[in-house]
C-alpha cells in the first residue's frame, strides 16, 4: 500500500474533481458554482503536488502556487460580478448571467 | 502513518466535496468547503509542501472562503433552496452521466497503468532538497527561476483589483446618494430627485 500511496492521490484527486465539475453542472447559485470551481482547482493542486513528490521536484508546488493566486483573482471577480448582478435583481441564479451579454 | 493520515483526511475532503455540492443552504456549502480545503491541506503536509499546506489555509480558508460567505451575507442568500425541482429536465442525469464516464476513464487509467502514468524524468536542476527548507527552496525558485511568472502575477492581481472595483461600482445612471439636507437644502426647491424605483 506504500508504494501505492501517489496513486490514492491521484485517484483522490479525481474524484474531487469529478464532484466540482458535476457541481457545477448542476447547481444554478453561481456562488455555489464558484465554491465547486475551487474545488476543482483543488483537486488539480493536490495531483500537481503529488507528481511534484513523486518525480523529486519542486515546481509542482511552485505552479500550485502560481494556481493559487489565480484562484484567488478569479474569486474577486467572479463575486464582484455576483454581486453587480445581484444588485440588478436580487436571488439572482446562473441563469441571469446572459444580462452580461451587452 | 502515512496511510492512515491519507486515509482519514480524503474521507474529510470528499465528505466536504460531497457536501459542497449537495447542501440546500450555500453557506453549509461553504462549511463543506472549509472542511475539504483543511483536509488537502493535511495532504499537503502529508506530501511534505509545508508553504502550501499554510498557504492553503491562510489564502483559501481564511480569504476566499471568508469573502464568499461575506457576499452571501451582504447579498442575502444564505436560504434554503429548493432542490427537488429540476428547472432542466435531465440535467442532472446527464452531468451525473458525464461526470461518471470522466471518473471511469481517469480511474481506469491510474489503475491499469499503475506507476507507468507518472511520466517524466526526475529532476535534475530543481529537485527536491533532503536538506534546504521547504519555504527557503521554493522562495529561491520564485525569485530565480520563476522570477517573470510572479511579475505577471503581480500585474493579474492588480488587474483583478481594478476589475472588481469597476464592476462593483455604481453605474452612472443610477441616483446618486443625496446630500445631506442641512447641508443643502435651503427650503427653495429640491436639490436632488427622489430615488426612484431600481436605485436601492
């Protein structure tokens, strides 16, 4: 099982995924989608990390902290387009994002 | 050691993942989110990325977690949602469907190629050090290396601040504030219109 502790990662690592992108799919909150894309970066960071160890390198951890910080970016903007909806017309769901389109 | 950490802390971090999606109430959502990101940030630990792991629970459970609750509060969504109706009909079997021929494909691969799916050479120039510190060995990275990838961050980070400022501002049809009456108002006529109807 020891050595087959990268590939638990990696398979952890999907299924995370797989739960962030399926909610995405599903749910019309937009903060919640936004929640299920960070979860989906997640899931990316910790396969990076684990390659990162598994091949003995160090830039897996820098690029998960470069992914970090755009993470970071994208929340901001994201909320402050929720919000900018949501001023419009309060309960707002992904649905109202087309009052983006022009 | 190693497994029983790893074993614990992916059943946190899936419980979470799992009640991020399903939860009715978006800031039980949140919670969840909460929960998964320490548990990855255990895993970090576990995977010896100790920055990260503090990384991760200063930036994501204590900035982005906090700014998302501090929107829901201020735009007052944190109710119940209906989940039983589907707006979509079949939406949610069809991205459950896709979600799990994606699954299937990724565990399928891991689990017939075994370690030959870690492809890739070890590293030469930027392995790993049994004996320089972890912050010390990727702060030296950073600024060496990778010294134009965080000077474009930098500018991202200034560009996400401006944006957010824009779109979260006002737009100038919109009344704005009025004065304060002593101040301005003489008692001859208004000085500023009444607020109407989509100002609020």
């Amino acid at each position: 099982m020891g050595s087959n502790l990268p590939l638990a990662y990696l398979m952890l690592s999907a299924i995370l995924f797989v739960i962030g992108g399926v909610g995405v799919l599903i749910r019309r909150n937009p903060l919640v989608m936004i929640m299920c894309v960070e979860l989906m970066l997640n899931a990316v960071n910790l396969s990076f990390v684990t390659f990162g160890k598994t091949l003995d390198d160090i830039s897996g951890q820098i690029i998960v902290f470069f992914v970090m910080v755009v993470a970071a970016a994208e929340v901001v903007v994201g909320l402050a387009l929720i919000v900018a909806m949501a001023r419009r017309r309060p309960g707002a769901t992904a649905d109202d994002l087309r009052t983006l389109r022009g | 050691m190693e497994t029983a950490v790893f074993v614990v802390s992916a059943l946190i971090v899936l419980a979470g993942g799992l009640g991020v999606v399903s939860s009715r109430n978006p800031v039980h959502s949140a919670l969840s989110l909460i929960a998964t990101l320490f548990g990855i940030a255990v895993l970090f630990l576990n995977l010896g990325a100790e920055l990260l792991a503090v990384v991760q629970v200063i930036v994501y459970t204590g900035a982005i977690v906090v700014l998302i609750l501090f929107v829901m509060m201020l735009l007052g969504v944190d109710r119940e949602e209906d989940l039983d109706t589907e707006p979509l009909v079949g939406q949610r079997f069809l991205a459950g469907l896709i979600g799990l021929l994606f699954l299937g494909a990724i565990l399928a691969i891991i689990i017939v190629g075994k370690e030959a799916i870690i492809t890739g050479s070890r590293s030469v120039t930027s392995a790993i050090s049994p004996t320089v510190s972890n912050v010390t060995q990727i702060g030296t990275e950073l600024f060496t290396t990778y010294v134009f990838p965080l000077e474009i961050t930098a500018g991202l980070l200034t560009i996400a601040v401006v944006g957010a400022v824009v779109l979260s501002r006002r737009p100038r049809d919109l009344e704005p504030i009025p004065e304060p009456e002593s101040m301005t108002d003489m008692g001859d006529e208004a000085l500023t219109t009444v607020p109407e109807e989509g100002a609020h």
